[in-house]
C-alpha cells in the first residue's frame, strides 16, 4: 500500500533548477560531475547510525524479521525516502515467520566463588524461562553423537564449542541434543567466526526446527564457565538462566520502496538493502541502506533526469524469515520479486545490492554479479574515479552469485543481479555477525568510493538503451566445469553438449555485436542532446531488450543448481562430482585401503558429510527437509537440488571397519556401486537435459540477430 508520494525537498529543486540551462538536459558528463559533487558520505553515515535507534533486545541490538524493531526501523526507512526526494514511496507487506530475542542471561559461580552474569546472543528458537529459571548445565565437548552417547542430558543446557565455517552449522549439534532431551545448547565459537575479540558473541541463521533452542557464548565466558565445571564435583553446576526468545508463525513484515520516475516508467534500475541485523549490524546492513539511501539523495541534488525508473527497494528479513529451511534467509527479498513484485521480472535492467560496504575488504574491490553482467562490468570499472588510500588494486568483477544475500534471490527470478561483495574477507571471520559489527569499523573512504562508484553505475545502467547481457561468460563457464576425467568413467560423452555449447557461444556473439551497436549509437545520442535519435532508437530495441530479459530468465532456470552446502553449480555439476567421489572410494575399498574414503572422498559427496558425526535421526532430518518441504519453506532453493545418495550406514560400517585388518568390504562395495550407477544415470539424464536448454537457448538469441 502506499505511503504518500513526496515532493522534492526544495535544496534539491534548487540543485535541479541550476542543473537545467535553455531547456537542454546537462551532458552525461556533466551529470556525473553534478552527481559526485552532490553524493555526501557524511549524510549516508549518520542515516546507517540512525538505524540503530529501534532494537528487540536492550542489551545487544537485534532487529529481528517480523519484529516492532524491525516494523519501526522500516517506517523510518519509508519516511526517510519522502524526505529526500523519492516519489511513489510504497509499503509492501508480505507473510514472514517472526522472532522476537528479549534476552538471555545466565548466571553462574565461578570457580573463584565469584556470581558470573553472561550476556548470551540469540538463534531463531522458542524457549523462554518466563523468569529467572535454575538449571543444570554441563560441558559436552562439540555436542556429537559419539559426546552425547553416554551422558544425561535430559532437561539440561549443554555447553558446546563450534566452528560453523569449517565443522558444522548450529542446527546439527542442537538437534542432536534436542533429541536427548536437552533444554538449550550454550554455543561457543571457537573459531570461524566472531574471532575479532573473546567476548565476541556471533549469530547466525538457525536453519533449523524453532523447538531445538541454541543461544551463544563468548570465549570469555564460556572459558570461565568450563573452569567452574571442571571445579565442581561432578562436571555439572546449577545456573540461573533469564531467556525469551520467540517465534511466531506466518507473521509479517514490509518492504519499502521509492522512486525517481523516468522517461520510460516502466523500465527499471532497482537498488536494494536489507534493513533487518544481528545485533547493531553497523556494516551489516545500515550501513549499506545508508550506501542506497545516499546514492537517492545524491540523484536527487544533483537534479539528474533518468531516462529509466530509478527504485531503491529497502528489505526486511534478510538475516532470516522462515522456520526449520535450509534456505530460512533473504525471504524479504524473494518474497518482493517473487510474491509481491513478480511484473518487475523481464522490465527491471539489474539490481544492484549491497552488504557490508563501508570497509575495506581486500585491497582490490570486487564486483560479485551474474555471468552475463561480467564483460560489461569490467568495462565500466575501468572509469570509476579512484579514492586515495583505498583499493590500491582497483576493482575486479567475479561471478557467479553465491547465494548468501539477497541479489541471489532477485538473480534466479529473472533480474540480472550484483552487488558489492565482502565474503571472501578476514571481516567475515572476526566481526560479522557480532556485536563488533559496529561504527568502529567504518571506513569513510570505503563508503565513499562505493557511494561514486554504484551511483555512476546507476546513471551508466540509465544510459544504455538494451540490458547489456553477454551469454558467452556463463556458456564458457559452462563448458569448463565438464571434467572429462568424470565423464569418461561415467562412460557418458560430452561431445555433443560442447558443442551445442559451442554454437550457442557463435550466436551469443552476434547478438552482443548487434547489442553493443545499439547501445553505442544510443549514448551517442545522448552524448549529442539528440533526443529524438536517441528516443527512437530507445524504442525500436524494446523487444530486443524483453528478448535478452527472457533468455536471461531461462538459463537461470535452466543452469542455476546448488550444491548441499548452497554453492551455485551448473546441473552436470552435482553427478559430475558424486562420480569422481564414488568411484575413488571404490578403487581404494578395493586395494584394501578403507581409511582414504573416509578421510578423502566420501564426506565430499551430498551432505554425507554430516553422517560422521550426528545420528541417523539428525541426517535424515536435514536432508528430508529439503528433498520433502514445500515450495514456501525452500524459497529460492526450491527445485535446485539435483539429487541425494544417502551413505549414512555405509559410512558408520566402514568407521567401525577401518580399524580391522582384512576387513571384509563387500557390503559396502554394494551399496556403492549401485550408487554409482544411480549417479551415472543421472549424470546421462542431467547432460541430455542440458543439450536440451543449450538449444533452446541458442533458439531464444538466434531471433535476437
């Protein structure tokens, strides 16, 4: 529903008025100037500190999906793009599960003697003490199966460490002390994450069923905690524990959304953030609504005329939104494109999202965007103004998408996505997701350049007549993840996909010629003030442009798999690697060697890498949620999960085996064969499929010519 559409403020009528002389649009050129005098990274800092103002927990911050935090802040947000400048500013609602986190403290004697309170960081679970509640908790080491075997843990919190980057994700030990009857776990970071300070507290999405409660602790007092246990008598102490956290089922949320209305309503440049934060969540996200919300307000100053409709879309539940999913983040953002907005499908040109852009990251700056937007981008970095003291090595452009933020959401609906990208970082390991995530981090340079940089890209963006799609990065791509090695053991040929690959790339070149041309003679244009050639030029590639849009779509549906831990692959991809894996293990089972499989390949295929070390109950718990949930819980993984071997039993036999000499294999030498067959049909199946798509897209770009 829409709020009220706003007039411009008048500093930037004023800016708008002096912008215009004789009635002519300033030169590109000029614009650019206009845009990076009026772009203020003061104005774009203090609105990411205002963002803080609401919070569900008093202690931490948190501005949970679905929460009043959350709901306060994004009206806030709706109120903010009025007084800008922005027209058309619009509340979206959409259905959400909820999570309120009040607070979490524990109290304990430490082994000093001393009354120890711990300030515990929240998951999105139901468990609430209503009140200060005594109970018993006990240290189990990482929670596993093999840990919790022999202990009663019944009614208990069990203390746990955790390295969610290179062990597990929360839900697997917490479910798996859920099942013994555990009251909570107590999750300690050991590393991977929050490794900034130990009194990091870290949070991430639970993944899992809102009824196996987790909170989190810090080293400091997780350290001094295990002390008073190993103290006690019998490696178990009575605390007092005040906890409320709260989910609430098909719930709701908003997003927000303004304008700068151009020439063409209907076509769209969107450039979101998310709004929602563990904790304060200074980079993650207020500073990047701060980066979209400057970037809105430098257009307007600097009185800049688009040619296309210019939106900047603030989302909520990013950080979560949806209980007991694998894929339980971005549900703001899928639900926007793919519920609330589905028409902004096949008329939007890119979306440029953003995350964690007030600090230097690595020293060259790094464009994260769909295959098709690569060349295009690379082109562009080379004219973004450099800002001294940062980013020595310029910018690079990598793709594909990951799925860890909401650009992926917005790619496989159909909108050619990018955003700033931040994962591959030291920050990712020590304050994201922590209470350290906060405006000492900020870096004003960083900020900056990205303020210059993604405004320019949006005027860039308005000045190009058709969406510059190249299809021959993601059919080059395509064609280097086809290992040979595992398709000759598999027996299944590649020659055919190749080169149906190889003529889709001959095609999708000469529609990039024909699209370049049109895009340089409509700048030209542009360039010259001549609008009447730049107007009719506009108009005679619309259907060029709906083309490229559709063929865009359809190889995101097509060639957009993920793997059981959410990387983006081609289909052939998901048999391709369960081939190799397989068949290694059985030429080592059959050499006698049994320890190689288990230490080497079998936990690369599928999730099996889970089966090690949780029990059978837990493992089929989080693959049947994926394989079996309905669309609305998977959201944008629905459907990209290829298949599913389940090697549970054969990897516990062949741990209890490996031990033995002259073990006898043969059961599990079955069990594998026969899932290499399976992988080898699939593999078959998949690579037909595929020469399949490659066609239809070659049809698609060929009545593009």
């Amino acid at each position: 529903m829409s709020l009220v559409a706003c007039t411009p403020t008048e500093e930037s009528t004023k800016v708008k008025e002096e912008s215009v002389q004789d009635g002519k649009t300033l030169s590109i050129k000029d614009a650019n100037a206009n845009y990076l005098s009026a772009v203020n990274v003061d104005y774009a800092f203090q609105f990411a500190k205002s963002l803080e103002e609401f919070k569900t927990n008093e202690k931490l911050g948190y501005r949970t999906a679905g929460s009043e935090a959350e709901w306060k802040t994004g009206e806030k947000i709706g109120e903010e793009m009025k007084k800008i400048g922005l027209t058309e500013v619009t509340k979206d609602e959409f259905k959400v599960d909820s999570w309120e986190f009040e607070k979490a403290d524990l109290t304990f004697t430490d082994a000093n003697g001393k009354e120890h309170l711990a300030v515990l960081g929240g998951y999105q679970v139901n468990f609430d003490t209503n009140g200060v509640k005594e109970l018993e908790i006990v240290y189990v080491g990482k929670g596993t199966a093999d840990e919790l075997a022999e202990l009663d843990i019944e009614g208990k919190l069990v203390l746990i460490d955790i390295n969610q980057r290179e062990e597990w994700w929360i839900n697997y030990p917490a479910y798996q002390a859920h099942l013994k009857g555990a009251a909570a776990v107590i999750a300690v970071q050991e590393a991977g994450y929050g490794e900034v300070d130990s009194d990091a507290l870290n949070a991430q999405d639970i993944c899992g069923p809102d009824d196996a409660p987790a909170f989190s602790m810090s080293q400091t007092d997780g350290n001094s905690l295990k002390k008073a246990l190993e103290a006690s008598e019998n490696g178990t102490l009575k605390v007092k524990f005040d906890a409320k956290s709260t989910v609430k089922f098909d719930g709701k949320s908003y997003n927000y959304y303004g304008k700068i209305i151009g020439k063409d309503p209907e076509s769209y440049i969107i450039l979101s953030a998310h709004y929602d934060s563990y904790f304060s969540g200074f980079q993650d996200d207020n500073a990047a609504i701060g980066l979209m919300m400057g970037i809105a307000k430098g257009l307007v100053d600097s009185g800049y005329q688009p040619e296309k409709t210019i939106i900047f879309n603030a989302l909520a539940a990013e950080e979560w939104g949806v209980s007991n999913s694998r894929y339980d983040w971005s549900t703001g953002a899928y639900n926007q494109i793919f519920n609330v907005h589905p028409e902004w499908v096949g008329k939007a040109f890119a979306n440029m999202n953003f995350e964690l852009p007030a600090y230097e990251h690595t020293t060259q700056d790094e464009i994260r965007s769909v295959y098709e937007l690569n060349n295009y981008l690379t082109k562009f970095a080379e004219k973004v103004p450099s800002v001294d003291g940062i980013y020595k090595d310029g910018i690079s452009v990598v793709s594909p998408l990951r799925t860890w933020s909401d650009d992926f959401s917005f790619g496989v609906a159909g909108v050619p996505a990018l955003r700033n990208d931040f994962q591959d970082s030291e920050f990712m390991h020590s304050h994201y997701h922590s209470q350290f995530d906060s405006e000492d981090a900020f870096n004003a340079d960083a900020l900056k350049f990205h303020l210059n940089l993604y405004g320019l890209l949006t005027m860039h963006y308005d000045q190009t007549a058709v969406v510059p799609l190249d299809f021959t990065t993601r059919l080059n791509a395509m064609k280097e993840d086809i290992n040979a090695e595992a398709f000759k053991k598999a027996g299944v040929s590649s020659d055919e996909l190749i080169a149906e690959i190889n003529h889709a790339i001959s095609t999708a070149e000469d529609v990039n010629a024909k699209v370049s041309k049109v895009n340089e003679d409509y700048l030209a244009a542009l360039t010259k003030g001549d609008a009447d050639t730049a107007k009719k030029l506009y108009e005679e590639s619309r259907e060029l442009n709906s083309g490229l849009l559709a063929a865009f779509k359809y190889a995101e549906d097509q060639f957009v798999r993920l793997t059981w831990e959410d990387e983006p692959i081609f289909p052939h991809e998901h048999a391709q690697n369960n081939i190799k894996n397989l068949a290694l293990s059985i030429d080592s089972l059959n050499q006698g060697d049994i320890a190689t499989p288990i230490d080497e390949y079998l936990w690369a295929i599928d999730n099996n890498w889970y089966a090690y070390d949780f029990e059978k109950e837990v493992y089929d718990y989080f693959t049947d949620y994926v394989l079996e949930a309905p669309k609305e819980k998977l959201m944008w993984g629905a459907g990209r999960i290829v298949g599913h071997e389940d090697l549970f039993d054969t990897i516990s036999s062949l741990k209890n085996k490996s031990e033995q000499s002259d073990a006898d294999v043969s059961a599990e030498l079955k069990t594998l064969n026969g899932s290499l067959e399976r992988q080898i049909e699939l593999l078959k199946t998949t690579v037909s499929d595929e020469i399949t798509s490659v066609k239809k897209l070659d049809e698609m770009l060929d009545g593009l010519k």
